[in-house]
C-alpha cells in the first residue's frame, strides 16, 4: 500500500474516532506495583487486531509538543488494526516518580520492557516498537537487550545519542532566553532538569543501528531531510547502505511538529501514514481476539516528601466525559478541592509537570486534588462540532464549573483552582462562575485584543478578560501601536477597564486570590496609575489578596529556577490558607 492510501485510512480515523466507530481507548495502570505507570491503551473496536505496537514518545519538552501527535499515532494505527500503547515512562507524565530519582535511564528503558509485556497480554503474537527522537534510542536499546525482542522497530527523527538530544535542547533554551544559560550544574532544558548523574548516563546512551539490525527482523527508520541523521547513522554503521535489514523514508513534517511554538504544532499526517503503513506489511495479515487487561481502579504513589503514599484513581467528568486524574490521601481528603486547569492546548500534566507533582505533594498535606482535561485537549473528547485544540474555547466557560461540580456537587464553591497563563484566566474565569473558596495563578492571561466581539471566541460569559474595543480593533489592524497606546490612555481614565480590575472582581466576591507574576507579567496588571498607587494597597488590605512578582521568571516556566520559585510560593500558600491543621 502506497502512503497516500495510508493517509486517506488516517483522515477516515480522524473523523470518526470522536463517535467510537473505529477505535476504543482506556487509561490504564501497569508495570511494578511500588511504582505504578501510565498510559493509554488503544486498539481496533472490532475486539480484533493483527498485533501490538509499544509507541515511546520523546524525553523532555518534546514530548510535550508530541502529545496530540501520539494519540493520532494510535488511533491511526488501530485502523491499520494495531493495539498500542502510548505511555509515560517513570518519573514523567502521570507515572510515579520523580524526574530527580536516581538510575532514571534505566528506569525508562525497564518502562518500555513492561510496556512490552503488557501489550502481548493484550494482543499476544507480533509485537513492535515505535519510538520518536529520544524514544527511539530508548525503544532500540531496550530492543536489543530484551529477551523476547519485539519483530519489528520504526525509529522516527531519532537522536543519535542521549549527548544529540541534551545539546539540542540546552541550545534551544539558551536561544530563547538570549544567550543565558540558565543552570550552572546539570542540564537545563525547556521545562525539564536533569542532574548531572542522569546527564553522564544520558551522554553514554547511544543509538546502535548494527545491533538492532542483529536484533529485530525488520527496522524503520524515518530522517528529516534538513539534518544529517542518515548520513552519520550510515557513517557509524557501514554496510546498512545495501538495505538488509533496515529501510529508509522520509520524516515528513517534522519540522512542522517541533520546530514550531507549541500551539503551532501541526500533527504530521503523512509520516504517520508511512508508519502505520510499513508497520502494516511487516505484520500477519490475519486478526485475532485482543482485550483490556483489568487493571487496578487506582493505585498508591509515593509523594516524594517523606516517601508519604497519596492515592490515584482516573474520573471521567460531566455528561461529556472530561478525562482527569483524582489524587487525595488513602482514606479520602479534606476539603476544599484543588482544581488545576490545563495551559493552553498542552494536556494536564502543568508547566514541566508542575500540576502532577503539587498535586501529590498536596494530597500528601490532605487535601483532593484534580487535574484534568478541558474539551478538546489532551485526552479529553470534544463537543458536537467542536474543534480540537482551540485556546479559550468557548465550550470551556461550560467545562470548567461542570468539571468542579463532577468533582464537588454538594458545594461546587468549596474549590482552589490553579492555573498558569490561559489556564490562569480560566481559574479566574471560573472562580467568578462558582464564588469559589480561592484561585491561584501565574502569569494569568487576562488582557488581549484575541477576544474582540468580531472573533469567533467571543462570548457574553466572559468575566475575566479584558479586550480592545471594536472601533480599536478596527484602527490595531493597521495601526496596532498607536491602537494599544490609546487604550493604555483610557485605561488611566476608565479604571474598571484595567487588567487589575478583573483580579479586583474576584477579591471582592470573597474569592482568596493569589497572583504570581513575572517582571513583565506584571506590568499590565501595575499600568493603571490607580491600581499601581492605591487599588492595589486596597486589595491587600482585605486580606485576601496576594501579588508576588519573581525575577527572571519566564512566562511558560521554561527555565528551572523560576519554575521551581513558582511552586514553592504555591506550595507554601496553599498549606498555609487550605491544608488541614498539623498536615
């Protein structure tokens, strides 16, 4: 079958896997039972399949840009008639772990052996592993050094070597952030650290083509045309020219995917249809039974403080059937609720996995603890119409209260909600929806000119969010500095247009609002001359109202160092306002 047939079975997919026609999807828990991983089982809803494929996704930020990607991965390849399993490996996402344990490589290669193992229960027979930049390495060496090696291995944009991927992402931070290098000992990347013994084992964990040609029956391995991957593989691995053993296509669109700011990031259609593709000839044509291995309901990990163990279960929230993740202490937790909303289009995991971690650390100090998937997003499914992977959706002003009610119904004003940039507007937004008990942002987006009556996010719900007027969203398509100084003007006159004014609405309904803010963040919110000089004083003096500004702290949290400020001062205001006394 040539690609572009591939890729018309990949658009049919796409259409009709939102009604259930071709696909069935469940959360699943596997692996060791101390330290618990997580993943998405997927397969062909005909309860038949020609095989099982491992998919490991990229280590660090990339892996955030490849999410959506990896679900289409799988819902592709179940029309192809695969069952997969796309997973976190330890430390990552919503396995246990923390990202600073120590043997990290070899924990994330022993997570592919037990991804492995829980794909022949689903799917006895022909087996393969899939693997992207940094999963790839870690699919080939796991490969090799298994006992039972899978028949086939697709390696797609691979690294050549943990050292490759470490240069790759400290030279991307340090161009975002104009040459600084943010942390003087291990390695730095955006949303991610490594300690250096994490690092030394990184930089020795390479790529080894011969003997995963030794290995496996049959590999793919797919290189962008704008880098020199094949070259230096062939140059390493000589005698790979002739095509035993190895095939070679193009890794179409890549750049697209991570070359790109996140919210531009396109899913690669093309190489997805190559992958399922290939895949599809190497397999045995006929089908067989496949079935979800039963799995626990939830599982207990560790938090990290003290080796403390809180307890995980997954929720599936209002009519709609939002995915979230409940963590609270063994036995249940007090309230209120601690609520934390996605950013932007990224699934809920939080900023370099902020929303995982404080979610542990929190029910660990007694408190529930939900973080989830608004519509749209992540593994959540959408509404009738909707769009996948749209910032503000409108269907959202509806998610976000249901979502606390699903969670909270006896008294959906008992909730905390967490939130970073939109993520920061929504927890506003909702809070104001709800009267909620507090809300606790950072670099909360609530001025921008995406909102005008003209756009199609537009809505009279709306609350928390100050836009442009229509005659100066008119002038700002063609005069947009002259536009915004004129309403930096007004706003000096007509206050209660000011961004502060929006946090102000919430402290004065009760609401306990604390804001984190950047050096540059915080500007809009201190522009008005009032708010800068008295309202801001006067919010204070409620009590509860809280501002703090962070040097150096970038606005998505890229950098470490701001990024851990900003947990600690959440962590600290949440024990101290809402945590059960002695916690």
């Amino acid at each position: 079958m040539e690609w572009r047939e591939g890729l018309e079975t990949v658009a049919a997919v796409v259409d009709k896997v939102g009604d259930g026609e071709l696909v069935r999807a469940e959360p699943v828990w596997f692996g060791p039972g101390e330290r618990p991983l997580f993943g998405w089982l997927t397969g062909p809803a005909s309860g038949e399949a020609r095989g099982a494929v491992v998919l490991c996704p990229p280590l660090g930020d990339e892996e955030r840009m490849t999410y959506r990607t990896f679900r289409k991965v799988a819902e592709s390849l179940a029309a192809h008639g695969f069952v997969s399993l796309r997973f976190a490996y330890d430390g990552t996402g919503d396995s246990a772990g923390l990202p600073t344990d120590p043997d990290r490589l070899g924990a994330w290669i022993a997570g592919v052996h037990a991804a492995l193992d829980l794909v022949r229960q689903a799917s006895p027979g022909w087996t393969a592993l899939v693997g992207m930049r940094m999963g790839a390495v870690l699919a080939s060496v796991a490969a090799v050094a298994s006992e039972a090696p899978p028949d086939a291995c697709v390696l797609w944009d691979p690294c050549l070597d943990g050292r490759e991927f470490l240069r790759h992402q400290q030279a991307l931070l340090v161009r975002l952030f104009d040459g600084r290098l943010p942390s003087p000992t291990g390695a730095d990347t955006p949303g991610y650290w490594y300690d250096e013994a994490t690092v030394a084992a990184l930089e020795g964990c390479r790529l080894d083509l011969a003997r995963l040609r030794d290995t496996v029956p049959a590999t793919l391995v797919l290189t962008r045309e704008d880098r020199a991957t094949r070259r230096r593989l062939l140059a390493r691995t000589p005698g790979l020219e002739d095509g035993s053993g190895v095939a070679w296509e193009v890794a179409a669109g890549q750049a697209d995917l991570l070359d790109v700011p996140p919210l531009d990031a396109a899913v690669p259609w093309e190489a997805l249809a190559t992958v399922g593709t290939w895949l599809g000839s190497r397999a045995p044509e006929d089908r067989r039974p496949w079935h979800m291995p039963v799995g626990p309901d939830g599982v207990l990990v560790a938090t990290g403080e003290g080796g403390r163990p809180v307890h995980e279960r997954v929720v599936r929230l209002a009519s709609v059937g939002m995915f979230g993740i409940v963590t609270e202490p063994v036995g249940g937790g007090s309230r209120p609720w601690v609520v934390f909303v996605n950013v932007a289009t990224e699934h809920h995991i939080g900023p370099g996995r902020q929303w995982v971690e404080l979610a542990r650390r929190w029910a660990g100090a007694g408190l529930s603890c939900l973080r989830f998937d608004l519509t749209g997003v992540g593994d959540s499914p959408v509404h009738p119409g909707q769009r996948e992977n749209v910032t503000y959706a409108r269907q959202w002003l509806d998610d976000l209260p249901d979502a606390v009610r699903s969670v909270s119904p006896d008294d959906p004003s008992d909730v905390v909600l967490v939130g970073l940039c939109s993520g920061g507007y929504g927890a506003l937004e909702t809070a104001l929806t709800l009267g909620a008990r507090g809300v606790c942002t950072i670099n909360a987006a609530v001025s921008s000119t995406s909102m005008h009556k003209e756009s199609g996010l537009a809505d009279s719900r709306r609350q928390a969010f100050m836009t442009l007027p229509m005659p100066l969203v008119r002038l700002a398509r063609k005069h947009g500095r002259t536009a915004w100084w004129i309403w930096r003007t007004v706003r000096q006159v007509v206050v209660g247009w000011a961004p502060m004014a929006v946090v102000a609405r919430g402290v004065r309904a009760g609401v306990d609002t604390f804001v984190v803010s950047g050096e540059d963040e915080v500007r809009p919110l201190r522009e008005v001359a009032y708010w800068r000089w008295f309202g801001e004083r006067r919010l204070r003096r409620t009590g509860r109202f809280t501002l703090t500004v962070v040097e150096d702290m970038d606005h998505s949290l890229l950098i470490r160092d701001g990024r851990e400020r900003a947990a600690a001062l959440l962590d600290a205001h949440v024990r101290e306002r809402f945590a059960p006394p002695g916690a």
